[in-house]
C-alpha cells in the first residue's frame, strides 16, 4: 500500500475514526486505487502501535460504508464495484469530517450559527468562483 496512515492518540478523535478518514481520503484522492489491497488487520495494528480490534472496527466501518471489500482469508481491498460512486460517496465523507470539525470549533468559541453560516457561504464564494 502506497499511502503511510499515522494516528495521534492525542488529537481527541478516536484512532479507529482517523483510521478512516485517512483511507477514505486516500481513495478519494486516488492515492489508493480500486482493487488495492489494504495491509491486513494484524500488519496495521503493528504498523500504527494500535490494538488489532481497532483497525478490524476501523475495516468494519469502512466496509459498511461500501469503500472496502473483505474476503476471509483474502484481505480487504478497495471497492471496484460502483468505484467512482464510492470515491464520491469517501470524498463527501472527508469534507462532511472536515466542516464539521470547523463548526464544532466555531461554536466551541462562541461564534452563533449565522455567523459560521456567512464564513461558510464567505469560502465558498471564494473558493468556487470562476475565474476568467
């Protein structure tokens, strides 16, 4: 597997959510490609220094979630099957993550939500604009 997943026990989200998100993103991104197989439950636990029941829930999940296949006695490997559907549907996930991370910390500093609401609309407008 091309892509090096790392976990911070001390970010405050669990390890098996950033085991996740890291792959979900490195299928979103096409750094882990359809059919690629995915280390095993034991090799990741070791690799990471995490409980192997971790990484199985983290695998569950994602298997759930329609970005993996397992096979007993195979592996797990990245989804063919509706491929661009799952890379869309991971690609979602990691953004829907990532603004929620943000509006929970902008309400955390108090900011109400029709302020978060015109940062929001702020960015996108910024970051979604055609330019000529």
């Amino acid at each position: 597997m091309p892509v090096v997943l790392t976990v911070d026990p001390r970010s405050g989200v669990p390890i098996y959510l950033q085991v996740i998100e890291q792959i979900k993103r490195s299928v979103a991104l096409g750094i882990l490609g359809t059919g690629e197989q995915l280390p095993t439950v034991k090799q990741l636990a070791l690799d990471l220094t995490i409980n192997p029941n971790t990484v199985a829930k983290a695998y569950r999940e994602l298997e759930r979630d329609g970005v993996i296949d397992t096979a007993p006695g195979r592996g797990s490997f990245v989804k063919s099957n509706g491929a661009a559907d799952s890379t869309k549907a991971a690609a979602r996930d990691v953004a829907r993550d990532v603004v929620d991370a943000a509006v929970r910390e902008a309400k955390s500093i108090g900011l109400k939500a029709d302020d978060v609401q015109a940062l929001v609309t702020e960015s996108i407008d910024r970051w979604f604009t055609e330019q000529p």
